[in-house]
C-alpha cells in the first residue's frame, strides 16, 4: 500500500536512525508485534517494561511507513468533541475515552526523560476556535461539559482571542495539558529502547502468511518463522488490506512544514491550533522555528492523483497560515506531502481482539489523535496481555456496530 507522497520532513532531524537486522532463522517468543510505527513502538516499550518476550518486525525499517507523515500532536481533546461522545455513547462512555486520553498524556510528558533519543516532546496549550459565530453554542456547550467533568479549560471570547493571536474568531476554548513531538523521534526512541530492554527487532521483515493454532500463531517469513503465544497487529492503514473494518474509512490528507521564520507572528504560548470545522485545519510549530499545517481531507484518491494534489493542497495550506497569521513575513515553504489517513465512523479508534484471529490483537489507532491512541492501546493490551483485566476495551471493540 502506497501510503504517502512528496517531499517528507523528520528523517532530517535524525540522519543516521538505529538499523536493526533482517529475521534470518526461527525465533520462539511470547509476543510477537507487527508493524514498528507509532502502535508497534508503543506497544514493544510497554512490553518490555514488563520483561516480555517479545519480537517486533516490519516489512519496512523502523518508522518507515505513515510515521515519516505524522504532525506530532498530541492532545486530549478530540476529533469527535467529549459532547458528541457523550451523545453517541453515553455520558459515563465519553467521559471515560476523554479521560484516557488525558491520562496518556501526563505518561507521554514522561518519555522525555526515559528514551535515549530525544522525541522533542514540548507541553504545550491548545486552541479550538469556532469557524463561524454559527459553531459558537456548540463550543460553549463542549465547554460546560468540559468543566463540568473536570477538564481544564477555559472559553475565551474574541476580543480576549485577538489580544493574544495575529488572528480574531468568534470564540474558542483554550486548554492546557497538550504537547507536540517529533513523532519520527519518539518512535526510534522507543523501539531502540525497547531493544536495549531485550525485544528482538527486525526490519525489512515481511510476514507473507500465518497459522493460527490452538497454542499460538506460526508467522512464516521469506528466512525464517517465528512461533508466538500471541501476536499484536500494529500495521496502522495496511490493516484493512488483512481484514476490513465496516467502520473504517481511509481519505487523503495534507500537510506541509515551513522553513524557520526570522520573526515568529503573534502565537500566544505557540499553542497547538485548531477549529470546529470538519474537516478542520491545524497548525503547530516545531522546536526551530518552523510551522506546520494540515488539513485539507479529501476522498482517497489513487496515488499518483495524490501527488499531483499535493502541489495545489501545500499552497492552499500556505495560503491559511498567511491568513491566519498576516504578520508572518517571508514565510516559506521547505516540506509538502499528502498521505494516506484512516478514521473511523464513529470517532473512536479500533483497539483489541478479533473473533476470526485467534490468539491475536490489534491496534489501530485511527483518527487526528492517533499517537495518544496508540499508547492507549500500549496500555490496555499491556495488561490485557498480563491477565489483568481492562473493560475499557470494551468502548474500542472491533466488533462493535459501524454507526456514528
């Protein structure tokens, strides 16, 4: 599956990545995780923790896949608003996904000072802006459910927004707790790591075909098996060619990152920014100066359409961030690419077993947060794994019904 296009931005900021071997022979273990991006790498530090047994292969290297289209935010707030959670799956359900999400952020805060390379993890503050007056009782409402179960945030008004921003909007809610990170980093930092810790891992490793057992999973490879108690699937898009999800719904998107700027506009705490509209534009920044944007989903188009869009979709991003920010002399752009992006139906990632795979979960952590639910599923599967038991996954089941 060809899974993004154009000009790439983070393996510059890590030249020489950690190589790892090509699986050349039989191998026994406990766990066995395949996939090495986001999901892979999250799941591989958590088990290694514990001491497991574990194997991780990629058919690609380390981070070669959606990792390199990846923008790095990672926030408790979510594509689908903890109102409209609350609305499809019960107050106590929604809740529950939103505090999840803001407990993995304060373990997130933490791998700054675990890993041996540096992710570049910045706390930072958050920005949802109304895109119109209409979208203004909405975000207010989103507000007093935030509050009311203990989410810190604050409404702002648009004069409080203009003192502080380039920019004037209707309304938005500005929260604290969110951070940014390299994501090319943090997955290297994690899986090299993880192998420091005694996971065997193995690049340019594809596994052609599986046996499902009554005391395990045969992965056969070009060189060699591995035989395993349990296999996680973290292979993020390239899921839905192994099994396809009802709910699941993949789309092109579009980012592109800026060349540092001399002078940075006026950006209250460079907070993560992003509005109520859908499909919604975002910006960031990054630790030397630069900018990034994304947005502009669309229909999945077949790849060599996708490239051919990335030319006017990177001006069209150009073009918001002037907008957004006049005062943002000479900005230029260095990075452009479009990818390959999954989300679901109804806003919440896939995340645990599947009754046609056998001793066999998954993570599939679809959606604008999907590092946050990448480590969520590290978490839940962690302990699943350990015979802990975690009904939280039932609210990420991969059976449950396809509606929004």
């Amino acid at each position: 599956m060809n899974l993004i296009s154009g000009h790439l931005p983070w393996s510059h900021t890590l030249p020489n990545p950690p190589t790892y071997e090509i699986l050349q022979q039989d191998s026994y273990c406990d766990y066995l995780v395949v996939g090495a991006g986001m999901g892979g790498a999250a799941i591989s530090y958590r088990l290694s923790q514990e001491g497991a047994n574990t194997i991780i292969i990629d058919k690609r290297t380390v981070g070669g896949g959606s990792t390199h289209a990846n923008t790095g935010l990672l926030q408790i707030a979510n594509d689908k608003s903890l109102t409209s959670c609350m609305n499809t799956f019960g107050e106590r359900a929604g809740v529950l996904f939103y505090s999840l999400c803001h407990g993995v952020l304060q373990d997130i805060h933490k791998l700054q000072n675990e890993l041996d390379i540096d992710p570049r993890i910045v706390s930072r503050s958050s920005l949802l802006f109304a895109s119109s007056s209409e979208d203004v009782p909405a975000l207010r409402e989103e507000y007093d459910n935030l509050r009311a179960h203990g989410f810190d945030t604050e409404f702002w008004e648009e004069n409080k927004i203009a003192s502080v921003y380039s920019f004037s909007k209707p309304a938005a809610l500005y929260s604290q707790g969110d951070a940014e990170t390299n994501p090319f980093r943090l997955v290297h930092g994690l899986v090299a790591k993880a192998h420091s810790r005694g996971v065997r891992v193995y690049e340019n490793t594809e596994a052609l075909r599986y046996e499902f057992n009554e005391d395990g999973v045969i992965c056969h490879t070009k060189s060699g098996r591995i035989i395993a108690k349990k296999v996680i699937f973290a292979m993020g898009y390239e899921t839905q060619e192994m099994k396809k999800d009802r709910g699941a719904l993949l789309i092109n998107t579009y980012a592109i990152m800026t060349r540092p700027l001399k002078e940075f506009p006026k950006w209250h705490e460079q907070s993560l920014i992003w509005e109520t509209a859908r499909p919604y534009l975002y910006f960031r920044t990054t630790h030397d100066g630069r900018i990034i944007a994304g947005g502009k989903d669309e229909a999945l188009t077949d790849p060599q359409q996708r490239e051919v869009r990335v030319l006017s979709q990177s001006q069209r991003l150009l073009s918001e961030i002037k907008n957004l920010f006049p005062d943002s002399e000479g900005v230029e752009l260095e990075y452009s690419w479009g990818a390959l992006f999954g989300t679901t139906h109804d806003g919440l990632p896939y995340i645990g077993p599947h009754p046609k795979y056998p001793h066999c979960y998954f993570i599939e952590g679809y959606g604008g947060n999907g590092t946050v639910y990448s480590m969520i599923a590290a978490d839940l599967l962690t302990d699943t794994l350990a015979g802990k038991h975690r009904p939280e996954l039932d609210l990420f089941s991969l059976t449950r019904s396809a509606k929004p």
